[in-house]
C-alpha cells in the first residue's frame, strides 16, 4: 500500500499495515530515506518513515493533515468534483469543498478571453498559420511555417505539420511556442 506505486513512489500510504509494523531496534539509522525522523511511534517496515504531517496520499499539494483541516478526502485529489485539484484550489484561496463547475462553464463560454482554441478558431502566431480543430474526441492541430523578407509576401518553407491529440470534452488546450 504505496502512496504511488506506478508513479515510483513507495512511501507508504496512510492506510498501509507496515507503518509501525517494524522492530524499533531494528532501525539502522535516526532518519529515514528522505532524511525524515525514522521513529514516528514504533519504526516502519520500508525506507520511508509515514510522515502523517506531510504525507499527501492523493498527490494533490494537500497533506493529509491539511486535508483533515480543510475538510477535504485525502484520498481523492478533487473533493468536490469540480476538476480543480485541492491543493490548486487552496493556493488560489478557493474553498476546495465548494464545487466551482460555474467557473470552468464560464471558461468554457468565453474561451478566447482565455486564449483557448474552439472548434472554429485560426490563430496567426505572426510565424505561419497554425489550425487547431477541437471535437468532442480529438484535437487536430496543423502548422505551417512561412517566411517573409519584407512582412508583406509569405512563401512556405516546408511541408505541413500535422497532429492528432486524443481529448475528452472536459480540457483545454494552448499552443506554446519557443523560438
């Protein structure tokens, strides 16, 4: 019971059975792994000493101590469904039990106040054309670059670019560009 095993985290989760579960006079060092106290109570079986003041079992940016005084499940990232992570929503200084679904509707009903692309929108990046296409399951992105000595006359320097990004109807997408 890993707080991520997939991820490559083997600190132990708050529900695990090897937190206390080791011989204290067994523990080789006074730290842990990650340089933590290793006696916590008794000694855990594992590298990691359970730290439940800093563990984060959902890996929201919460611990699970904060969780508790913020009335949030520290076992899921989002308590109130609303697709706002806890941890993002307390650094913003929302309330991370309030669902705030009206803001992502509104988001979503004004999107280039946002600079996100809808189904329908061109961007000209002032370096060549750039489509982003956007349905309920895909994104389709296609680039070109152009080149212009004079700002005025364009010519295409190369073959079109073109991507397919699997998507869900609750995401949005920027395009970031670095010379």
């Amino acid at each position: 019971m890993f707080s991520d095993r997939a991820g490559g985290n083997y600190r132990l989760s708050s529900s695990s059975p090897c937190i206390d579960g080791g011989v204290n006079g067994y523990a080789r060092s006074s730290s842990d792994f990650d340089g933590n106290p290793r006696l916590v109570n008794d000694v855990d079986i594992g590298a990691f000493e359970y730290q439940s003041e800093i563990a984060d079992d959902d890996l929201d940016g919460l611990s699970n101590a904060a969780e508790l005084g913020y009335n949030t499940n520290p076992f899921n990232p989002d308590s109130d469904d609303d697709g706002f992570t806890d941890g993002w929503e307390v650094v913003q200084g929302w309330n991370p039990v309030h669902s705030d679904l009206d803001v992502s509707a509104y988001i979503s009903s004004n999107t280039s106040v946002f600079g996100y692309y809808t189904e329908d929108s061109v961007g000209d990046l002032s370096m060549g054309t750039m489509m982003v296409g956007v349905s309920n399951t895909v994104v389709n992105l296609s680039f070109d670059v152009l080149q212009s000595g004079d700002l005025i006359h364009w010519t295409n320097i190369g073959q079109s670019v073109q991507w397919t990004i699997p998507a869900t109807n609750r995401e949005y997408f920027r395009i970031h560009a670095e010379p």
